[in-house]
C-alpha cells in the first residue's frame, strides 16, 4: 500500500509542472542546447579547440575578445560555423556593436566573414553571425582537406558594457554533390512584395533560443512579448519555396513617446546564417515590420552577390527572431504587448539536389512530412493540448491518490478495530 502511495505521488509530481515550466522565454535570457559542452576560445590558433560538425557548444567572448577555434576538414564538404553572442539584460550596447565570425586557412588567408549587429533597436539580445569553408571546385582559396580556424571577435565595442558575452557555436557540414551543379544564380525570379496573410491567428509561444524555437508554417501566429524579449520560431522552407513574414507589435494601454527601433524580425538560415532584417519604431500604436522580397531557396544561390540571395542555399528549417527593445518598457510599460506572426512560403516545391553523402546533423537540409506537420495550426496547437493531457494528467493522478489514500485509510481502520476486537475477547 505504501508503494502505491509513493507510486501515485511519484506520478502526480511527474505531470505537474515546476513554475518555470511554461514560460516561453524571460526578458534577456537565451535558451542555449541541452547538454552543450563548453569549449574555450584560444587566443592563438596554436591553442584553438576543434568544433565537430553536427555539434553545439557553450563558450564566452570579453570585451576585447578575439578567439580562435579549430576545425579539420576533409577536401569535399562544405563546413558552416554560426556564432550566436548572447549579452545579458541591462547591459550597454551600441547600434553598431556587435560580433563577427570569420573561417581562416592554415595559411592566414579569408575564407568568408560576417558580422551581426545590434542595430537600431540598440537593445542587448541575441546576435549571430556566420562563417564558412566551401568547398568548390570553381574556388582557388581554402580547398582542400586540413585544419581550418574560425575566428570570433567583437566589434565596435566603443562605449558598450565591459561585460564578457556568452557564446553558442554551431557547426554544420554540407556534403557535395553528385555531379556539378549550376555555377551561377537564377538571374529571375518573383521580387513583388507579397499581399499580407489574414485569417484567424493561432495561439503560438515562442521558444527562447534556436534549439527550443517553435514550429510555425503559413499562416496568422500571435502570442504575448515583454520589452527585452526574444522569440525564436521556426519555419519549414522547402527547394524552390520563398520564405516572407511580417510581424505586427499591437498597440500599448499607456506612455508616450517614441522608441526607434523597438521591434526588430530577422530571418536566419538552417545553419543559424543571417539572411534579412526588418525594424520598426514604435508610437505606442500598433507598428510593423515586414521583412523585404526574397528569392526561393536555390543550391546555386550561393553564387549570387547578394548576402540575403547566398543565404538562401538550402531547405530546411528556417528561422523567425522577433525582439522588442528593453526601452519600450520606458515609455510603455512593462507589457505584454500583443504581438502578431503573418507568414508566406509561397512558390512550388521543387526536387532537390543530389547530395553525395549525408549533413552533420542528419537530414538538415530536409522538408521532411514531420517538420510540415509540426508547423501546421494544429501541430502548433499541440502545445495547447499538451497542456490539457498533462491537466487531466495531473487530474487523474490526483484522483489515483485521493482512491490510495482512502483504500489505505479504510484498511488500517479496519486493522485497528479488529485489533481492538481482539484486544477486548483477551481481557474476557
């Protein structure tokens, strides 16, 4: 009977959630991987660590940080390193500050580089940059197998806070081709803004990092979002299909002013590379941010000029950010404020390219029945009823409990009488 009880408690302490269960993501704080390990950045290649593609790690980056990390590469695939800083709330940042991800060769010489920055927003939340070693027999500069270094530094860190920023680093491989490909970009395609999506809006939280971003797919999202804030979304893009979105920040019960920049939605690729941005400045009235055109997704794109055009390299799950600027609080109020999701993919899903060989991760340039499935109202709306199954979980074990209790209560009073029963015949 004991058992039972520690049995019935055990369950009901297991689908009732801890107070910090439900909540989608805290003003400043970033959901980095589970089980990420920690890598040290070097100060010299001589020291760098290697990044494994396929992997993410937990690191940190100071002020005057410039960190090397190692990567060892075969002479065939393409490697992509996403580094994503995350500043802690409260802290001082600048428009033009930021962090920049570099691949480097044995030999000293540039194989790409990016940076990301805090923009107009100028409120501390989660930036990230990308760099990549591609192999291509069209190329001249960092081909072939050996070690590679990626480089991590700050950049225009005049007048921010001193402060050292935590680091996620993802690695990725893309395998070559079977045969050549094309060697140029498609010159053509439909660059007309494209009409809003209306509808009914679907409840949907955002996660608070890349690895917990929530599914989305077409359609009208909304959710709650507080000044300093960051969500995280995903959406499942498949080859020859344009990812567009525009998010609408609702209007404000109180304050006035004006903040620049208070609404920020970037896009980012399925290996974390930036791709757009879009802002808005907020009234206390309702603003949006609308991200511009974009082309499909196209492995010849990464032929292209354009950084927005090259990003756009591969299907996969692409990435929504929104933040809203911690100085919205300021002149608005803590909130929440509402905040509205309107997202196309729009374009006909074409065959992909025949990759010799397999991603690190697995299945990462993929649209697989599981991904659209998960991004549709109703997998997104298993949130919903999660939460209903874990209350009529937690229903049921209760109620399991309470019938425990009682069977144990009506047993040990039984026990008791009876020994008062035998207790009385022994005096007699």
């Amino acid at each position: 009977m004991r058992l039972a009880v520690a049995a019935a408690t055990l369950s009901l302490a297991a689908v009732v959630p801890g107070p910090n269960a439900f909540a989608a993501g805290s003003p400043g704080r970033y959901a980095f991987t589970d089980d990420a390990p920690s890598v040290a950045g070097a100060t010299s290649t001589t020291d760098a660590e290697r990044l494994e593609p396929g992997r993410t790690y937990k690191s940190s980056l100071p002020r005057n940080g410039k960190l090397y990390y190692r990567l060892d590469l075969d002479a065939t695939s393409t490697a992509y390193v996403s580094a994503t800083a995350v500043p802690a709330a409260g802290t001082t940042v600048a428009a033009t500050d930021g962090l920049r991800t570099s691949v480097q060769d044995a030999h000293g010489a540039s194989c790409s580089f990016q940076a990301a920055r805090f923009g107009a927003s100028r409120s501390p939340h989660p930036v990230a940059a990308w760099g990549a070693r591609e192999a291509s027999p069209g190329r001249t500069l960092c081909q072939g197998a050996g070690t590679y270094y990626v480089l991590i530094e700050r950049v225009g860190a005049d007048g921010s806070s001193t402060d050292t920023w935590p680091l996620e680093l993802a690695a990725f491989s893309e395998p070559p081709l079977e045969h050549t490909g094309a060697t140029a970009a498609p010159e053509s395609w439909n660059s007309a803004s494209p009409e809003p999506v209306t509808g009914q809006a679907v409840e949907r939280a955002g996660g608070a990092g890349f690895a917990g971003a929530s599914a989305i797919g077409p359609g009208v999202w909304r959710t709650r979002i507080r000044p300093g804030e960051t969500l995280f979304y995903k959406v499942p893009v498949d080859w020859g299909q344009q990812p567009n979105a525009t998010a609408e920040l609702g209007s404000a019960s109180e304050g006035g002013g004006y903040v620049s920049g208070a609404l920020t939605l970037s896009l980012y690729n399925p290996v974390r590379g930036h791709v757009e941005e879009a802002y808005a400045g907020y009234r206390g009235r309702q603003a949006s941010a609308g991200l511009a055109p974009l082309p499909p997704v196209d492995h010849a794109n990464r032929h292209g000029f354009a950084d927005q055009v090259k990003s756009l390299r591969f299907a996969g799950f692409h990435y929504l950010v929104v933040h809203l600027a911690a100085q919205t609080a300021e002149r608005f109020g803590e909130g929440p404020y509402g905040l509205t999701l309107r997202v196309r993919v729009d374009g006909t899903v074409r065959p992909g390219p025949d990759y010799a060989g397999r991603s690190e991760p697995g299945q990462l340039f993929e649209v697989t029945a599981r991904d659209r499935a998960a991004a549709t109202p109703a997998g997104a709306a298993g949130g919903t009823v999660a939460l209903r199954v874990l209350a009529a979980g937690g229903i049921g074990a209760g109620t399991v409990l309470l019938a425990v209790l009682g069977v144990w209560t009506m047993a040990a009073r039984r026990r008791t009488a009876s020994s008062d029963a035998s207790g009385s015949s022994g005096a007699l």
